[in-house]
C-alpha cells in the first residue's frame, strides 16, 4: 500500500527515544527541587513511647515469627478480661437507633446514668448539660484543654504523667509544668511545690486518680488540698479517674468533684478499664463546682462538640448498663481475683530480684517499678527496655516516657496471668544479670 514501508519507523524510535528523555529530564528535575514535607513544630515536644519506637520494633519482631509479651499498654481485652455480657447486648439491643449522628454531647441515657454515678457519690451541682461523651477519654482531653487554653497558657501536671495529658496541652498552645509526686511520698503530690509553681497564666490543675502510670491512690486530706489550692488560684480542675473502682486491699477511692465547690471540676472517665471495653471508645467527662461561672466555656465545649458531630453512637448505649449494674470490678480487684493475684505476682517478683524495687501500687492497672543504682549505677531505662525486647521479647514503657527527670524505672501492666508474670520477672532478670557483668564502661554501651 502506497506510504506503508519502513521509513516511518525511525521517525517513531526517535519520537519514543526524545519522549523518554524529557521523561527523564522532568524527574531529575522533581528530584532536585523536592524536599521532604515538614511536619508541624508543636510535634517536637510531644512524646508517646508507649507506643513509640519500642513498640514499633516489637511489631517487627512479631512479622519475623517472634511472640512478643507486651507490657507496654493497659488493654484488658488482650489478656482475656472481657466486657460483661450485659453491656454487649445492650449495644445489640439499640443497634436501631445508632444509626444516625446523636446530639453532640451524647445520648440522653448515658448522660443521665454518669449524672447518676456522680450523684451517688456525692457530687453537687451536675445535670445531663454538664456531661459530654466522647470517642474515649483521649478525645475529651483534647476537647477540654482546646476549649481552655491561649497560646503560652500554662497547666499543671504532675510527674510522672499520663503523657496524653502533656502533649495535648502543647498541641493546643500551651505549656506543660510538671509538678513533683516524689518517689520518697509514694508518688502522691507535693502540694506545697505545687503551689510553687503557679504563675499568672496556669489555667488548670490536672489530677490523675488513681494514678497512671504508678498506682497511687491520694487520700482524701490530699484531695482536698489540691482543691483548695484550686479554688485559691481560680484554677479548672481537671481530675483523670478512669481507674476509678481499680482499688487494691485498703485503698479508698474518693472522687474529687465530691471536694470541689469553688472552682470548676472536669471529671473524666469511661468504659474503657473499669469495664474492660477499651475498643468500644466511650468516655465522659462531667462538670460540677462552679458550673454557674462557666457558661462561656460550656458554650465553647458545645461548638467543639459539635464541630465533631457526635461520638460513637452504639457504645454509648452501654453506659447506662455498665453504671446501674453488677459492678463485676470488684470481685477482680479483691484477695483471689485476676487482678489482685496479678498485682501480687508483681509485687513477689520484685521481692525476688536482687535489682529491683517498687512502691507497691494501690489502684489502676500498672507498676512503676525502679532500679537500685547502686547496683546498677549507669542503668538507663530507654536502654533497658530495648534489650529487653530484643534478647527476651519483653515490651515495657520506659520509666522517662512518663515526664519524668529521672531515668531509674519503667512500667509495665499487671494485666497478664501469675504464671506469665513470673516468666517475665525471670526474664528481666536475665538481662539486668547482663547489665551487673559488664564492666562499667560498657553499661550505656
């Protein structure tokens, strides 16, 4: 056929051959005027080993075929502690009705069955107005201090802390000061060094009861003067009591709303550890004391609320069966239950170790267990958890993770079985064994 041959065909090769070079030419010149994306400068003071670096190798050593004992989170539901049955079916139950976006601070029914714990308890001052669900206690944090806090607005949290509680506060603008609950005190606050360390522009006192990560349980005389101090400085208090009926042996729980009647008190908690539903995602935060100077922040609350639409709708219809019923907790946390033998467990092991010590914890479900470093004097607790993950498949929280100034402990969950335990306090001994051989030199090698 006339203009069918093979003359075209270089024509073709040298248009494919020139195509692929400036093909070529505009990736050199994406290379050389790319750099990488820039993450935000609030992130570079915020810190959550908990499920940081360590726990992202630990998930390495898991796809090559190694079972890894994490003790890094409080999550019952991995250790066989379910949820009671009655707040599963309660979901089923109203599936219906959890189809559609609820009113931004919840269903009615959950709302009005956490005003119904706090009044049992003794709260004043607490309507279904004043309580806000959430997709966890996380989120109501973020809410809550979004809702407070100007740039360069301080608030106090005590070391060592839930470190949620410090990054949200930088992520909203504000500053973070840590304040001192000593080791030597059983880990409670020092309210004098408290008071120390207000200034002009602390906003709110944040109380964390009983205490994550080290177990302490305050006392009432305790309780009441970190209220007073707030009520002095005009100060939100903001008390974290999601371990609320995780008590061991003589502990007593006190919920400091019950103290509180000058200020402001934010009350946090959920379904979470109590009710072992860490996956279901419900928690509140209700708001007693000076409720009635606090329109303008309950206000802005709301459109933060609403911002969001709604929390997890099917969760929250296990509320109301979860607070008016059989509180199955307790069984655990008394002499013969999972939780209490655990929490022995940990305390024998300790005795056993010829490295360790341990304020004995008194609620939640953690150690913050120390080092003796006299024995161990360059012991660093970052360098202790990564060997002890990859010579033993062991994975702890560094005791630093937590806010703290000091680099002599780590935390770990009491969550696992007696048995497991005791195979895991053989196991740190092994490596802590290693640690004490090696000549001083090499320790932080």
């Amino acid at each position: 056929m006339p203009g069918c041959g093979l003359r075209p065909w270089p024509f073709r090769a040298r248009r494919a051959k020139d195509s692929r070079s400036i093909e070529a030419l505009q990736v050199i010149l994406v290379l050389r005027h790319s750099h990488e994306i820039e993450t935000s400068s609030q992130l570079k003071q915020v810190r959550y080993e908990i499920r940081g670096k360590l726990a992202r190798r630990a998930l390495e050593l898991e796809r090559q075929g190694y079972e890894i004992i994490s003790l890094n989170i409080g999550n019952p539901g991995l250790f066989g502690l379910r949820t009671p049955e009655t707040m599963r079916l309660a979901m089923i139950e109203n599936l219906p009705a959890s189809e559609a976006y609820c009113n931004q601070k919840g269903i009615f029914p959950a709302r009005e069955a956490v005003v119904m714990q706090q009044q049992s308890r003794g709260v004043a001052n607490v309507n279904a107005d004043h309580v806000f669900m959430g997709n966890g206690v996380s989120e109501l944090i973020d809410l809550t201090l979004r809702g407070l806090l100007n740039a360069g607005d301080e608030v106090l949290i005590p070391s060592p802390d839930y470190p949620l509680w410090t990054a949200t506060t930088v992520l909203n603008g504000g500053r973070a000061v840590h304040y001192p609950c000593p080791e030597s005190q059983g880990f409670n606050p020092d309210v004098a060094a408290i008071e120390a360390l207000i200034t002009p522009r602390t906003r709110a006192l944040v109380v964390i009861n009983p205490n994550n990560p080290t177990g302490a349980v305050y006392s009432r005389e305790c309780l009441t003067s970190l209220a007073r101090l707030a009520e002095r400085h005009n100060l939100v208090l903001m008390s974290d009591e999601i371990y609320d009926q995780i008590v061991y042996d003589d502990a007593e729980f006190v919920p400091l709303a019950t103290l509180c009647n000058e200020t402001l008190c934010a009350t946090f908690s959920g379904l979470s550890k109590v009710y072992r539903a860490c996956g279901y995602r419900v928690g509140w935060v209700s708001f007693s004391g000076a409720v009635d100077r606090s329109e303008s922040y309950m206000n802005a609350l709301d459109l933060l609320a609403a911002l969001r639409l709604c929390s997890n709708v099917p969760g929250q219809w296990a509320v109301q069966t979860a607070l008016g019923g059989f509180q199955s907790i307790r069984k655990l946390c008394a002499p013969g239950g999972r939780l209490y033998q655990s929490r022995q467990a940990v305390l024998e092991g300790v005795a056993r170790s010829r490295y360790l010590r341990l304020v004995p914890p008194r609620g939640a479900l953690y150690a913050f267990i120390g080092i003796d470093t006299q024995k161990l004097p360059s012991f660093d607790d970052e360098t202790f958890a990564m060997e002890l993950l990859e010579q033993q498949h062991v994975l702890i929280a560094p005791g630093s993770s937590f806010n703290t100034t000091y680099r002599d402990h780590f935390r770990i969950t009491v969550l696992p079985d007696e048995d497991r335990l005791a195979e895991v306090f053989q196991r740190m001994e092994h490596v802590l064994e290693q640690i004490a051989d090696r000549p001083p030199q090499l320790e932080t090698a």
